[in-house]
C-alpha cells in the first residue's frame, strides 16, 4: 500500500482512509484534496444485474468494492468508488477495442450524457451509500475528429471512451456539476460525507 495526502485540522483523525481502488486518477483526486490515504485493490468482481437503472448500479458496485475491504480496512475508513457514463438510460463501460471506442464517441457527439458515481463511504459500525451526477454536452464530433482521438489511445480503461483531463478535454463544450466527478471521484461528495461524519476530522468542517 501506499501513503499519500497530509492530515490537517486540530481534531485530525489519526486513520488514513482506505481508497478501494487503483486508479491513478482517484489518487490524484484525493492528494489534490489533502486527504491521507491508502490505497488498495478491492476483491470485487463487477457483475451489472438485470433490471437495475444506472444509479442502482453504481451505487451497488460502490458498495461492494468497499465491502469487499472491510476485513483488513481495521479503523480505516474505506472509500468504494464506481463511475459510469449513461445516455439514452444506458451505460457506457470501458471500450473493448478502437471501434467499440469509436462507436461510444459518435454516441456522444453533439449532446448530453451524464457521469454518474456511486461511492459508499464504510467505517467500523456504519457505511453510507450515495451517488452523485454531472452532466457533460460534447460539441458535435466529425468523423476526423473521433479517428484523430481513437488513434490517441487515451480511450483505454476510460469509461464512455474518453478522458476528459487529457486529451478528451477537446470534445467538451459544457460540464455542469462536479467536473472531477467526471474524472473519476465524486470530490463534492466525498467532502460533505467526510464532514458529516467526521466534523472538524481531515481538516474538513
């Protein structure tokens, strides 16, 4: 595991919190914010059940990479984190290759899709379940511009197929809510349940 983040705050908590995940861009997230962390992979496999909106499931992926930490988390709080990009009541997960990245891109020209993530804050005795929404307009895309983005390779393990702090910043026209939600964390989230549940803790509140 690795340490990164700074405690501040007169009453500051002495627990790092426990991120379930490995993404590089969560890390940053939370070094950015000033929180100590740990990180380590959860032991979760995704499997997205029928029938259930795209809140459901990533509020439910949330939870269960966080739960699935909750044997060696000790007084760490852990952080489960799950995003997906939806439009038309539909997913849009990683791309398989270049074309399926191609398709999801042409999908997205000229409209509104939202990012959504599930995060499931879990602690000795308690877990709260929530989920936040931003919602992201690209400009219309040409087939030029879809091929020039494909052949970046930036859409590897990006969900909808893009990135939007690299490169994918490029197809966006509008981004309304919380823009590092669309990164990959939901940050506003995550501050106010960390304030709620530990007021003047992680120098928040």
């Amino acid at each position: 595991m690795a340490l990164g983040g700074h405690l501040a705050g007169a009453q500051a908590v002495t627990a790092p919190l426990l991120l379930a995940s490995t993404s590089p861009q969560r890390r940053a997230i939370l070094e950015q914010l000033g929180l100590p962390f740990e990180v380590a992979a959860p032991r979760y496999e995704e499997h997205d059940e029928e029938g259930l909106s795209p809140i459901e499931l990533v509020r439910n992926h949330a939870a269960g990479k966080a739960r699935s930490l909750r044997g060696e988390a000790g007084e760490r709080p852990v952080v489960g984190v799950d995003t997906a990009v939806a439009i038309d009541g539909r997913l849009l997960g990683k791309p398989a290759d270049p074309g399926e990245a191609a398709e999801m891109l042409d999908a997205l020209g000229g409209r509104t899709h939202v990012v959504l993530s599930g995060l499931c804050l879990l602690a000795p005795g308690w877990e709260t379940v929530e989920h936040a929404e931003t919602s992201v307009t690209f400009r219309e895309l040409t087939p030029q511009d879809v091929a020039g983005y494909v052949r970046s390779g930036e859409w590897h393990g990006r969900a909808g197929g893009y990135a939007i702090q690299g490169r994918g910043a490029a197809l966006v026209e509008h981004v309304e809510g919380d823009y590092l939600n669309v990164v990959g964390l939901p940050a506003a989230l995550l501050v106010r349940l960390l304030a709620e549940r530990f007021p003047g803790a992680y120098g928040i509140g």
